[in-house]
C-alpha cells in the first residue's frame, strides 16, 4: 500500500456577537488558498505545507482580521476561532491608506477625492496587458489613453479630456515623467511590482508643482516582507508579442529588505489591415528594477529605488522598400531615487527625497532625425505635525528639468528644442477636522521659476459626512505648466519643420472645481460603493500645436500659445458592487471640451477639442473563488464620437464604437494559467478610416487623428507562479 503525503489544514469558525457570518472571505496571504464561510460561518483550507502565514478574514461592514499562523509539520491540524468587530465608518472593503495628497491617510478621511486601485485588480490587468499598464489607466473612469504616434505607437493618458501632458505621473510619490519621456512612460511602465495606483482628478500644482493641471498617477511599488514574495510571468499575444517578468522580494532581517523586478518585452511590427503600415510598433525592452529599503532605527527609514529601460522600437512600413516611410526610437532610461521618513515624535514626520533620472532618446522619422537627452533632477523636505484634529504640513521642492537637442543640422531647419527649467517651490497644507462631520484642507504653493516668473497655487476642499455612508467633497483651485514644444502634434510628426512663436511660449495657467459625493453602504451579502463626479477646468495660453502645408510632402508645425480660454467640463458617475465571489463595475462619463482662439485679427474661432468622446461607458464582471482557484472577467466599452482634425477629408466626426473582452485564469497549486480575450469584434480605426496617408514609393508620409484602437483583435494566454 502507497501512503500518500499529507499536508496540514487550518479550519474555524467566523463569528459575531456569537452569531455566525456566512460569506466571510478567508485568505492566506500569498498564496491562492482561500474559502468562503458557509451558513455556519465556518471554512477549511487544505493541502498546506508547512511554514508560518497571515491569516487574513475580511466581510463587508467588519474590520479586517488578522491572525499569524505557524505549522511546523505537513500534519499539522489547526483550528481558529474568529469573532468579527463592526466597522464604525462602515467600510464595504478593507481600509486603503492613499499617499498621493502628501500624507499617509485612510482614503475615506481625505477631504480632496483620491482613487485607489488595489493590487487585486492590478493584477487582473496584468492578465490583459503584461508588458505594461497602458490597460490598467485607460479603463479607469474619467480617463483616456491617447495614442500620439501610430507608426511608433507612442501614448499617454487623459484625464478629464485634458491633454496627457497635464497629467503628472509620479512613482512613491516621486515625478519622474515629463517633457519628451512622457509619451514612452506609460507604454514602458511594468506592472508585476505594484501594489496600489493612485489618482487625483482635478489641478495638483499646490502638491507637486508644474506638470499637475489635469491630475496625478501615483505608482505605488511593492515593499519586502518577511515572507519570500516570488512571482513570474510569461506572456504570448496573438499578434506576435512576448513578455517575460519575474519578482522577488524579502526582507531577511528586521532592518533590512529588498525587492528586485526583471522585464523581457518583445513585439514584433504588426499590420492589422494589410496596407504595409505597422498598427503594432514593433519593440524589443529590457528593463530591471532594484529597490532596497534599511531601517537604521524604528524611528528612521531609508528607501533605495532604482530603475534601467532599454528599448528599440520599429514602426511604419512593414515592406521597407526604397522610400518606404520607416520610424525608429531607440530610448536608454536610467533613474533613482532616495526616500528617508524620519519619526520625529508620536505626531510628528519628517520626509527628504531625493531623484534623478536620464533619458537618452534617437529617433529617426522617415530619414529626419531627433536625438535628445533630457536629465531630471528632483528633491523636496516636509515636516508634519499632528495634533488630533489638526494636520500641518509645510515643505519645500526643487525640480530641474534640462533637455539637450542633440538633432544634427536637418534640411527642415526647424527650431532647436533645448531648454532648461528650475522650480523652486514653497509649499503649505493644513487638514482641520472641525467636527465628527466637516473637515477641511487649505493648502498653497509658491512657485519660483527661472523662465516664467512666480506662481501662486491655492487650493481648498471641503468633506461633509452626514452619515457614514455617505461622503461629500468639494474643492477648488489653480495650478500651472511650463510651456515646452512636446505636444501631442508635435510627436505625431516626428518633430519635422517645427516652429516655436517668435518670442516664446508662455506659462499655461488653470484654475479647476469639482464635486462629489460617495455612498457606501451593504445589505447583508451585498456591497455597493457608488459615487458621482461634476468638474469643470480652464486653461488660459494652453499650448497647441498648429498644422499646416510647407513646401514639398511635410507640414510645416507651428507651436504656440491659443488667445482665449480652454475649457472642459463634465461629469463621472461609477459604481462597485460586489456579491458572494461576485463583481460589478458600472461606470459612465461626460465630457465637453472647447477652446477658443483668434484665427484672425478680430475673428475669434471657438471649436470642440479634438479626440474627446463626449461619452463613455464600462460594464465590468468579474468572478473569483479562492476555494476553486478561478477568476473570470467579462468587460465592455463604449465610446463615442470624437471631433476629428483632418480638414474633413474623412468626416469631422468618428463613429462611435464598442470594445468587448473576456479572461480566465485557474490556479493549480502556485501555477496559474490564463487566457484573455480582447477585443473580440475586432474594433479598430481601419475599419472606419485610415491612420495615415502614405505612399511607399515616394516615401510621403502623413498622420491622421487616432480615435480607435490599432491593433484589433488581441487573444494571450500564458502562466504565472506566486509563491
């Protein structure tokens, strides 16, 4: 007779005021082993080896519980008796501590509006787009990603309707994207690491100064711990693209901790439609991403970031015939950081950081060349005092930005684009809870630039909780952006014949309100969290790129500052409701974008801002049982029309259009296998009109608007191993 290994059990009951809970979710962090109380309220889990884990009990309405777990043998049998405390804020998910306002706060106590997604559902994207987190930003409500260029595939994120140069991308509270890198951070940033994005809608600049009119993405990394965390990832598209990533973190001793994540990302050049023009730009990117973290006392905390990106990326024609149109992008990124939390006493911290990053950038559109480098430099210091009600927080940032325009002497003789900006900024912020209902936040910046003057960034916001599950927030205030020539036109032409307004550009200055409210509520199994969003933003001498016909084949670009207002307004509307293993994503929103300029003296032009569909929408579900080892996703989109700038030679109008998806992953043991399916009707802008005009014979080559996705229909499959 063969005896089969045994391997250990913890089972239990759940319980409150000695009454069973049925549907409580219980976990064994990092692992897949989980279970779902039944209507005794008890569980089991099985087929553990032995180690020591957390524990984890979570249900809608209670506080979390934790509880460390040691089996010393495979044997071993443990039973665990749990009683649930109710949640006085009343919270249907576990409580999210937000970074993004400066301050380490309970998401539902911070009076401006921060959207949190959580490494759950960062890693269901992952699932749908590995090489980077394009996906996991542009299904969120109230944001876009617009894709710049569609021979290099080059794209950033909208927030709002406003264009992805207004918006600020942070890492650990750090920025680090702007300028020329920002149309490759999004398509380059990978996600294994994560474990939390941020993002506040609405002007930032009192927060982090000049490139935050339209908001913040905060990327927040993962951090060692005392258990190994090991995840791998491989990854084949349909449309022939490989990607390879790996993690590890620990934290071996009680002051000392490291995590390393590794990328492997091909893509080869991919024609959709068959016309000789990529639709996928072809890449090959390696990057490597170390992070160390030493405490020297409880009371003091360093943190190490670093961060290397290679890649060569291909686009145009796939034929690359005698004058075919080609595009080539071969980018070097190297960055880091340094983060010091000092505690000074109970209430009070201190915070220095420190960051660098370089990126050299060669490109090549069509035989005209532009090489660059651009070099960031960034600090600031904040000290926080907290005495109850009261939260003070007052700091100063220095930002240096220098670009250097290495673009040998071109027969297009446009103008040179290096520049170099300093920022000194001063800023305040002060959290007063003035009752059990009302707090306020009353925060300003001062700004000293060496190019455009001084600025003034106030900001306030106002949080009314009349019951606990219901939230109402409003703010207002002013940020600003120093103007410089990478503008979405600009990089859909290559930089080619690119004229800036004689005598400079000016500083673009925005003043935004919004308002919203949020419910949160459950019904015994049932947790519902909806919330509605109305804002409203103007820019005055907002920056825009203007097209027109040069001699020969090329456009001649002329960058300059508009005359009169830019104004979006709009509003969201999103709801989560989760049921059993069961959840449903709802999500809509307005947007109406104008802007204003005086084409002629005395005629004043007022037009829709191009590519802003004045209506979205999502339907998400999703289902996960940790018992089974499934997760399963259902997902559709809609977007509507879009103005489009193209001197109506294909209509001033797009179709609107739906995108559908679906995914599935089964966990066996520490393996997971998945499968998605995106984009199942093949939704892609070729179907409605061309992305370019082009000829592969003379080599004339012009961009259109992109308003649709390229790629079509998209299926990848491929393994995980968390450990």
């Amino acid at each position: 007779m063969v005896l089969k290994a045994q391997k250990a059990q913890i089972s239990g009951r759940v319980s409150h005021d000695n009454e069973p809970l049925k549907g409580a979710t219980i976990t064994l962090e990092g692992t897949n082993i989980g279970y779902i109380t039944d209507t005794d309220g008890q569980f089991l889990l099985k087929n553990i080896q032995a180690g020591t884990y957390t524990l984890k009990t979570t249900f809608l309405g209670f506080e979390d519980f934790e509880r460390e777990i040691l089996l010393k043998h495979n044997s071993d049998s443990v039973f665990v008796e749990i009683e649930m405390h109710e949640d006085e804020h009343g919270h249907e998910t576990p409580d999210v501590v937000v970074t993004a306002t400066r301050s380490a706060r309970n998401i539902d106590d911070v009076p401006i509006r921060v959207e949190a997604v959580p490494q759950e559902e960062i890693e269901e994207k992952i699932l749908m787009r590995a090489s980077s987190v394009s996906m996991l930003l542009s299904e969120l409500t109230g944001m876009r990603l617009q894709t710049t260029s569609a021979a290099s595939n080059t794209a950033n994120v909208r927030i709002q309707g406003l264009n992805g140069r207004y918006t600020q991308v942070l890492t650990d509270g750090i920025p680090n994207f702007s300028g020329m890198s920002s149309g490759f951070s999004i398509v380059q940033t990978p996600p294994l690491n994560l474990r939390q994005v941020e993002v506040v809608k609405g002007t930032a600049s009192v927060l982090y100064g000049a490139d935050a009119i339209a908001g913040v993405v905060n990327f927040i990394t993962k951090n060692p711990t005392e258990r190994h965390e090991v995840s791998a990832l491989i990854n084949q598209t349909s449309i022939l693209g490989t990607d390879i990533s790996g993690y590890y973190g620990f934290k071996p001793t009680e002051n000392f901790g490291f995590t390393i994540l590794s990328n492997y990302n091909f893509q080869k050049e991919f024609d959709a439609d068959g016309d000789d023009m990529t639709d996928v730009a072809g890449y090959n990117r390696s990057s490597f991403f170390p992070k160390i973290s030493y405490n020297f006392s409880k009371d003091l905390t360093t943190t190490l970031n670093f961060g290397y990106t290679r890649e060569q990326r291909n686009g145009g024609s796939i034929s690359k015939i005698d004058n075919a149109y080609t595009e080539s992008n071969t980018s070097q990124r190297l960055n880091g950081s340094l983060r010091t939390d000092w505690v000074l006493s109970e209430n009070s911290l201190a915070i220095v950081n420190l960051a660098g990053m370089q990126l050299e950038r060669d490109a090549d559109f069509g035989g005209y060349l532009f090489n660059a480098t651009q070099r960031l430099f960034y600090s600031d210091a904040q000290y926080t005092l907290n005495t109850g009600n009261n939260e003070l927080l007052i700091g100063a940032a220095l930002n240096v930005d220098d670009l250097n325009d290495r673009t040998p002497q071109q027969n297009d003789n446009r103008d040179p684009l290096t520049y170099r900006f300093s920022d000194v900024g001063i800023f305040a912020q002060d959290e007063f809870k003035i009752t059990e209902q009302w707090t306020t936040l009353l925060s300003g910046r001062v700004d000293f630039h060496n190019v455009y003057g001084t600025f003034f960034s106030p900001r306030a916001s106002l949080m009314y909780k009349p019951l606990r599950e219901f939230t109402f927030r409003v703010s207002g205030g002013t940020g600003f952006k120093a103007s410089t020539p990478f503008v979405e036109e600009a990089e859909e032409r290559g930089f080619r014949r690119l004229f800036i307004e004689p005598g400079g550009l000016k500083a673009e200055k925005a003043r935004n309100a919004q308002f919203d409210v949020n419910w949160r509520t459950n019904f015994d199994e049932i947790g519902i969290n909806m919330n509605a969003l109305a804002f409203a933003t103007m820019i005055d001498d907002a920056v825009y790129a203007h097209t027109h016909s040069g001699p020969g084949a090329l456009s001649i670009v002329h960058v300059k500052n508009v005359s009169g207002p830019t104004f979006t307004r709009g509003g969201e509307v999103s709801g989560h409701i989760t049921y059993s293993d069961f959840k449903f994503v709802l999500g809509y929103t307005y947007i109406y974008a104008t802007q204003e300029h005086e084409t002629t003296p005395g005629n004043i032009e007022r037009y829709e801002i191009a590519l802003n569909p004045r209506h979205t929408g999502q339907f998400i579900i999703m289902y996960e049982n940790h018992e089974e080892g499934i997760k399963a996703g259902f997902e559709n989109f809609y977007t509507g029309f879009q103005r489009l700038e193209d001197n109506g030679r294909f209509g001033e109008r797009s179709k609107p259009y739906w995108i559908t998806g679906a995914m599935i992953e089964k966990a066996f043991g520490n393996f997971r296998i998945f499968i998605n399916f995106e984009n199942i009707f093949d939704t892609r802008q070729t179907r409605f009109q061309r992305t370019s005009i082009h000829d592969s014979r003379s080599g004339i080559y012009q961009p259109l608007p992109i308003f649709a996705p390229l790629e079509g229909r998209v299926i990848n499959g491929g393994i995980r191993f968390v450990l």
